[in-house]
C-alpha cells in the first residue's frame, strides 16, 4: 500500500467511527476476538498443562499473526482498486479504536447521573471493573472521568499511533495485545500465569502512547484555558502511583487541568480537590478528551506527511 494513502485511510476511518460507530457485533474484530480469548481460556481449564505463561504467550502471539494475516488477506484481495482499497482499510481500521463509544459512554453515565443515580451506578458499571452498586455520586463522577481519560491511550492513541507507524495491521496487532490484556491480564489465580505475557506486552506498547497523550492532554487543556501548569504538574507528581505504569499519565493530566481529584478506593489518588466532583466535571473532560483526541491525529499527520515526503525509505 501506498504510505501517502495512510492519512486518508486514517481520516476516513475517524469519520466512519464518530458518524457510524461499531460495526455489528457478529462481525466485529474486537468481538471475534474476544471469541477466541474465550475458547483459550476454556481450553486451558479443560487441561490445566495450557495455564502456564509459555502458553499466555504462545496464544498472544499465534493471535496477533492470525488477525493480522485475516486484516493482510482482505487487503490484499481489494487491492485491484486504489478507492475501494482506501475504503476497505478504513473500515477494518476504524474497528481498532472507539472515540464514539467511549465518548457517548461517558456523556450516557453523566445524563443518568443527573436524573437517577441507581440508574448511573448500572450504567458505570459496564465500564469499569470495580463494583459501582455503592457509589456516591463523587465516586461515579471520578470513576467516569477515570475510564475516560485513561482510554484516550488505550482506544484512541495507542491505535492510531502504531497505525501510524505499520499501517493499518500496526493497529490491528496493538487491539489484539490490548483485548488479551483486557480480558486475562489480572492476577487472580485463574488469569496470573496465562495473563502474564498479554498484560506486560500491552504495558510495553503502551508505554510511549501513554506519555505522549499526557502531553497533549496539558496542550488542550492550555487551548481550553483550562490550568495547563497544574495538568503538568500533577501528572508528573501523580502519574506513577497507579498499579499500571502507563495509566496515570492522561488520568493525572485530566485531574490537573480540571482541578479535581481521582480516587480508586483502596487503589490510587490522583490530583487535588480544588473543585468539587459534579456531573458537570464529566462534560468537561469529555470536551478535554475531543480536543486531545483532534491534536494528536493532527500533529501525527503532520508528522507522517513530513516523513513520507522527505525521507526515501518511506516511499
């Protein structure tokens, strides 16, 4: 494929996922996905020999070759027309990222939250992992903004970033590792052997993502006029005091530039309670999270554009 052809597939891919969203779920790569995650975790009950990290990562890499290849294959049969190859690849791209769901997710908890909170703490809790059916509204504000703001790395940078990169595949091979690390990356006794491998693979590929969205996180904040300075500092004081070595960077922007403070129970804080946590804070940072959204895929362009156009290995 031609690398000029990759900002338009990108661009494109974008638009489908903000106007269109998922694909049908029957169809969709994350889903097939998590189908085969599925079958390996009962193959692995079924004979306790499979529950070793050897195995973990085995599967993860047998499961990013073979989604890669199905991505390669399809490319390769609409490669006989340069526009429906451009379409075809944006699509397939445009199921490695989610800026509408995680966006509307989060608009979705914030409209319960002002009408009914039982009603917000059930809809919380379809995306985080802790157990919402106690939450304060506070609790439900700071966790919304959590899932939010850290998922601009996982769902949205982190995608586009290896796309960027190794095209569209890069960002096929990143949403494999990160579904693994999603579903069997914990240390509980059944996932700590076969999670290992996913959970530090996905740790390593988000590592550079996660700090470069912590930046661009103060650089809207800084558009927004919203306390660049403190998302700075915050994230350089707070960043590192969540279980994962990648999470806190946007988290603890976000919580800075907002002037709010994070909190998972028993887990981690992030930043300090110079604002109250009210629903309202949720609208904020989803208006943080778009413009964060837009300057990475801008600047990376940009970038890229440079690149191809004055390096030879690119062309």
């Amino acid at each position: 494929m031609d690398p000029t052809s990759l900002i338009p597939i990108i661009i494109i891919a974008v638009v489908i996922d903000l106007l269109i969203g998922e694909l049908p779920l029957k169809i969709h790569p994350v889903v097939l996905m998590g189908k085969c995650i599925d079958m390996f975790k009962h193959l692995k009950n079924e004979h306790p020999t499979f529950n070793t990290k050897l195995s973990g990562a085995i599967f993860t890499l047998t499961l990013v070759l073979m989604f890669s290849g199905i991505f390669i294959l399809l490319l390769y049969v609409f490669s006989f027309n340069s526009l429906l190859l451009i379409l075809v690849s944006a699509i397939l791209l445009s199921t490695t990222f989610s800026i509408n769901l995680l966006l509307s997710s989060a608009a979705n908890v914030k409209s319960d939250l002002n009408l009914d909170i039982v009603k917000a703490r059930k809809s919380l809790s379809y995306l985080v992992s802790r157990d919402t059916s106690q939450l304060s509204h506070e609790n439900i504000v700071s966790a919304v903004i959590e899932t939010l703001t850290e998922n601009i790395t996982d769902s949205i940078v982190s995608p586009l970033f290896y796309t960027f990169i190794f095209g569209v595949v890069g960002g096929v091979a990143y949403r494999v590792v990160n579904t693994l690390d999603a579903m069997v990356g914990y240390k509980n006794p059944e996932n700590i052997k076969i999670g290992w491998f996913p959970a530090k693979f996905d740790d390593f590929l988000n590592y550079i993502p996660a700090r470069i969205t912590g930046i661009f996180v103060t650089l809207a904040a800084l558009l927004l006029g919203l306390d660049w300075r403190n998302a700075y500092r915050i994230m350089r004081r707070d960043a590192r005091k969540t279980p994962s070595p990648n999470s806190g960077y946007s988290m603890a922007a976000a919580a800075g530039a907002l002037g709010i403070k994070l909190e998972k129970i028993g887990s981690y804080e992030l930043g300090d309670e110079l604002n109250p946590l009210i629903p309202e804070k949720i609208g904020e940072a989803i208006v943080l999270t778009k413009l964060t959204t837009a300057l990475f895929i801008t600047f990376a362009s940009i970038v890229f554009g440079i690149l191809v156009t004055t390096i030879p290995i690119f062309i």
